[in-house]
C-alpha cells in the first residue's frame, strides 16, 4: 500500500469491509457494500473553535486534499507543503478539542504579549481545514 501523500489520504483512506468465505473449500473475500464505518477524525466544528476565542477573520481556510504531507515530525505534527509553502501542521480532530482550546487560547496569550516584547517571536498562524 504507498504512503499516503496528502491529508485527506491520510485521515480518511479508502476503506474496504471484506468479508471471508469458504467456497467450494477455498477462501473467498467478499466486499460488503452499505456497512457502516465511523468517522474517527471529525473536524473541531467552527463554532466551537470561535466559543475558544477563535481563529480570527485572516486565517486561511485549506482543503485537506490541498495539503502534502512530508516528514512526520512527531505524534500528528507534520511538515507540509501547502501551495508551495512549506509549513508546520497540527492534525487536531474533534476527540482533541480541549487540547486545541488550550493551545489557541496560549497562542492568542502570545501574540498578545508580542506587543510588549516586541522581540518575542511566535510563530504564524496559517491556517486550518
């Protein structure tokens, strides 16, 4: 199977649901079509990252299909490549919500701060999808 190349591959591969059965006394894999799958990475609803303090109206909005994932940097911390820019991604589902909230909330505390730290260096927000 090759390696997922961009973020829609990697969070919602093809799946197939096969079902094995002896025939004639020889195994047989039969697709079964309708069964229901869960879906285990739903994006964080925009209304509940804007409840966190949001996102602000100047982030960018990416496609997952848009994002080419290159080294795993660690756990769901990718570099990526995103219309030719190459980026730092944070694959952050529904199940990491909390976590999310925190880390927005420290970023905004961040930016805040740049104001009178004018040397502080915080990195810039791109975007999400």
């Amino acid at each position: 199977m090759p390696e997922p190349r961009t973020l829609q591959e990697q969070l919602y591969p093809q799946i197939h649901v096969l079902q094995i059965l002896t025939e004639n006394y020889t195994l047989a894999a039969h697709r079964l079509e309708g069964y229901p799958l869960r879906d285990r990475h739903r994006p964080i609803p925009e209304s509940k990252l804007q409840e966190q303090g949001g996102l602000g109206p100047d982030i960018s909005v990416f496609n997952a299909s848009d994002v080419v994932i290159g080294e795993r940097i660690q756990g769901w911390v990718w570099s990526v490549d995103v219309a030719g820019e190459k980026i730092i991604c944070k694959v952050s589902a529904g199940s990491f919500f909390n976590i999310i909230g925190d880390e927005l909330a420290t970023y905004q505390k961040l930016e805040k701060a740049k104001v009178s730290f004018p040397e502080l260096r915080v990195p810039e927000l791109k975007g999400k999808y």
